[in-house]
C-alpha cells in the first residue's frame, strides 16, 4: 500500500538523476535535491523515508545538514551518506550523527541498491521492535471463542479490506487498541507505520504539535499525522479532543493536506484513521460539543467492543493466556486457575474490563504459590484495598493502570460522590473541589457523569 519514498540531495546533475531513474525503476518514489536549501524544502514537504546525502555541496555540506536535522528532535529517518573524498573521520562522524551507512563514488549501482534495501528494511525492524515492545502483552489476534468475539473478529476481516474510517467505542480497558492492531494487521496497509496518539495525554497546543507537527524556523518536527504516512492512525480518547483540533483534523482527513504549527507549505497525507472512545460520541454531537461532519467522518465503519462482562465465557481462555504469557516473559512460575476460581471470576464483573483481568492474573503469579490459583486467593487479591463511598458502589484503586485511566477512575468516583452530597449542584462542588465551574462542566462531560440524574440523590 506504501511506496517508500526517497530523497537524493547531491550537487551533481548527472548522478542526481541517474540514481533517481534507477531508483524509480526498482518502485521507489523518488525526489531531487542539488543543494542543502533544496533538500530542506524536499523534506519540509513531505518527510522521507530515506535520504541519499552527497556531503560537498555548495552551500552547506552533508555532514552539517545531518548534524541540524538531528539536532532537532533526534534524527527521524534514515540517512545513508554518499562521497567520493570522505575521509575515515568523516565517516566517523557521520554515523555518530546517526547515519545508517556510507557509501563511495563512483557508486556502485548494485551496491547502491542493496544498501537502500537493507537500510529501508533495517529501519522497518526496528520499529516493528518498537511496536512489539509496546504491545508485548497482547497477541495481534484477539482472544476468545465466544460468538460475540467471533462476530468482531469476523467485522474486523471485513473492515480491514476497506480504507474506511473506522469508530472503535467500548467502556475502558475492553481492547479497543488490540482491535485496531488487528485491523491494521489484516489490512493492504500491514506493511506501512502503526501509529498512536491518545488526545487526553496531552493539553491542547501540545496536542496540536504531536498531531500535525510544527516548524520553527528551519527546525521541523513530525506529527503522527505524517509519521503514520501511508500506514494507519490510532486516535485514542477521541471525545477529549479540543474544538479547534477536530477543525484541522477534519480539513487533513478530507482534503488528504494540512499545515504543520507555524508552517508555510502544505503537507500531503494518506492515512487510514482508527478513533478510539469509551463516551457517546453523537451525544457529544448534539450537545455541540463534538464537530458533526468530523463525526461522520470517522464513523463510516462503527464498531462496539463488548465489555468482558458480556462475553464472560471468554475469560478462562482469557486467564490460560495470560498466565501462559506472564509466565514466559517475566519468568514466573506458571500457575493454573481451578474450576472454582475460573467460575468465580466469570462471574464478577470486571470493571476494568481485559486490562483488568491481565493485571489481576500477573499480580496472583507474582505473590501467589502453588501450581493453583484457588477461589479463595482470587476473592482475596480482588477484595485488597477497597474503598467505600457512601451512597456509591465500591470503588477498587488499580495501581497497575496507567496513570491517566487510574485518575480517571478516582476523579469519576469522587465527583460522582460529591455531586450526590451536594444534590447535583455544580457550583457547590466546584468550589469543594477547587476548580473553575466551565471547567468542571467540561470535566463531567468528558467523565460522562450526568450531574442532572444525580441531583437529589444524596448519600445516606
């Protein structure tokens, strides 16, 4: 689905175009650069997935373009660099600057092209590394044997044949980044970068660089908008996303361009995008909180990932795995669940829905002995720490959780339990809780509470 894309910069017309007709004729997509300004406009443009650096030019040489692309947030693409006169320091500091390799002229054309291969899928591994890394406690294919899996696993196979926008929604924790992998896997665009970005890790201008980039000045940094290039965007936390964010987002996706922060030139973009969100997003739409065309937009292919509750038949393959996998990978010794403990777990009700069960069965391996897991250690482990607040339901800290859904969690309760004692008046809680009054509206619709259905409830 991706064409690598490669940039040549060298000051010589006749290897400039010999190299990118060869290049093109082996399927590359391939631009030109004579000199440095040239080049940095090229990739100011589009981000390269590989450059070809001659280092004498005429204006400013190889090496210190190298050291100012990698001087801006780490160098963000492969460089091979390309001379005839190099000396061994030269070399030397070309790769400390972080260029792949370096090649001799006159250019051995075979050699040329092995080395363009080699760094292309050399650079591919080791994000692929950095994917698993990140996903290491999940398998790409969901688990489960359950109609309701086989049904998602079945719209999955479908969804991923198309380049649709697709809209994961789900409670938290019910898997919706482990269905987007999977999407990703089976689709045309496999091969092509997996990129995430949760919109409520970060405060509204940081969202906007991670997004779509920015420049300053010469310096240019890549957005995931452009990092995902011809692969598939994951947007998590979707409804968190301010106003003016989902304007630029809908503009990039319906006209394939955007501009980075401070940027002059638009920037091309072929992305599938992924949302991700655990609120209803066309109550947010009607409420006018969430843009209306960006909604459609993204909802073409709406997808609900069931709470692990309701598809509890599931969980004792669900439990084998995870021990399987704990077992494995942080070398615990393997433990198994009884039939008593796997009914007891079936039937509770797992708020935290997966990432809580995997929490669960990592803690019980860690601290438990035995080659069982019995009922009873299982009660334990899921009763520890557990607080009551009056006139709500217990509310359980999961200090295994990232810190985002953890606080998230505690603020829920906590302004649930508030807004019940002071009978949904939002005023009063916002002065208990310190926060100003718009903002804590906004904090209610992001957290889904209705302070309305609350009023009059009182703790008891």
């Amino acid at each position: 689905m991706s064409t690598p894309y490669i940039l040549v910069v060298d000051d010589e017309p006749e290897i400039r175009h010999l190299v990118q007709e060869i290049l093109q004729d082996e399927g590359y997509e391939v631009s030109v650069a004579e000199n440095a300004e040239q080049a940095r406009r090229a990739r100011r443009l589009r981000r390269p997935d590989l450059v070809l650096l001659d280092i004498w030019m005429p204006d400013v040489d190889g090496i210190t373009l190298l050291k100012e692309w990698s001087d801006e947030n780490g160098l963000d693409m492969p460089v091979i660099i390309m001379s005839g006169h190099a000396t061994v320091e030269t070399a030397v500091e070309a790769t400390r600057l972080g260029a792949y390799d370096f090649i001799e002229k006159p250019l051995s054309l075979a050699k040329l092209l092995l080395t363009v291969e080699n760094t292309l899928h050399t650079d591919k591994l080791q994000k692929e590394n950095i994917d698993l890394r990140r996903y290491s406690h999940h398998r790409i294919e969901p688990v489960g044997k359950s109609p309701l899996m086989h049904q998602l696993r079945e719209h999955i196979t479908r969804f991923a044949k198309h380049e649709n926008g697709v809209l994961l929604s789900g409670e938290p924790g019910s898997g919706k980044r482990l269905f987007a992998r999977y999407l990703h896997e089976l689709s045309p665009r496999r091969e092509a970068p997996f990129v995430e970005i949760s919109m409520a890790s970060f405060a509204e201008e940081d969202a906007n660089e991670e997004l779509f980039g920015s420049e300053r000045n010469d310096q240019i940094r890549f957005g995931r908008l452009e990092q995902a290039n011809g692969g598939t965007l994951f947007l998590e936390d979707i409804a968190e996303m301010d106003a003016s964010i989902q304007a630029r987002l809908y503009s990039a996706l319906q006209n394939r361009r955007f501009h980075r922060v401070n940027g002059q030139d638009a920037v091309q973009t072929n992305v599938r995008v992924i949302a991700a969100t655990h609120h209803d997003l066309e109550s947010l739409v009607n409420k006018g909180s969430f843009r209306q065309d960006l909604y459609y937009k993204l909802n073409e292919l709406p997808l609900y990932i069931p709470p692990l509750r309701e598809h509890c038949e599931d969980i004792p393959e669900l439990l084998a795995f995870y021990a399987d996998f704990f077992a494995t990978r942080e070398n615990l010794s393997y433990r198994s669940f009884t039939v008593a403990a796997q009914n007891h777990l079936r039937n509770y009700p797992w708020p935290g829905n997966v990432r809580e069960l995997t929490n669960l069965v990592q803690r019980l391996l860690i601290v438990g002995n035995g080659d069982e897991i019995e009922r009873e250690e299982v009660e334990s482990v899921l009763g520890a720490g557990s607080v009551k607040y009056p006139g709500m339901s217990t509310y359980q800290p999961e200090f295994d959780l990232p810190l985002r859904e953890a606080r998230e969690r505690f603020e829920r309760a906590y302004l649930e339990h508030q807004l019940r004692k002071m009978g949904g008046n939002v005023g009063k809680v916002a002065r208990i809780a310190g926060i100003e009054r718009t903002h804590l509206y906004r904090k209610l619709r992001t957290l889904g509470i209705d302070h309305k259905e609350l009023a009059g409830k009182v703790s008891e």
